[in-house]
C-alpha cells in the first residue's frame, strides 16, 4: 500500500513510500538533504518497518528535536497503526 506523509519541524515537506507486508519499498523524500536523503531511502529499502522505526525513531537534526528520519520512523508508525 501507498503512503504520503507530511512532515514536521524538518527541511523535506514530505515522504512516499509504500509498505508491502510491513516491508519498506520505494522511499522517497521531497525536499531536504537530498544526497543523504537518497541514502536513508536505499539503507531502509526491503527492511521491516518495526526494524527501521526502533532504528530511526528520535534521531535529531542539529538544534533541532526531529530530523527526516525520525519523520520517517513517525510516518511509517502512523501507517502501521
């Protein structure tokens, strides 16, 4: 299934990605950091979500409290729940 979700408190507006099985697939950020970006979506592609949340999840970005992958870990846990 297809997911969008609007971030909060970060540089990218927004963040794709489908989950298949609770499996993480096509990841994509719109906005940000794109070069790092890119590598987030490729070190999460094929991996459990639960894995990628517990992994992500409160990861923070300079001054501050959120970051696009802890944005990440927050959507993938709304689209779980």
């Amino acid at each position: 299934m297809s997911y969008t979700y609007r971030t909060k408190g970060t540089c990218s507006s927004q963040i794709q990605f489908e989950l298949d099985n609770g499996i993480v697939k096509n990841v994509v950020f719109t906005g940000g950091c794109n070069g790092n970006l890119k590598a987030i979506a490729k070190l999460v592609e094929g991996r459990e979500a639960s894995e990628v949340i517990a992994t992500l999840k409160g990861n923070t970005c300079g001054f501050k409290n959120t970051s696009c992958a802890d944005q990440l870990a927050c959507a993938l846990s709304e689209a779980l729940a």
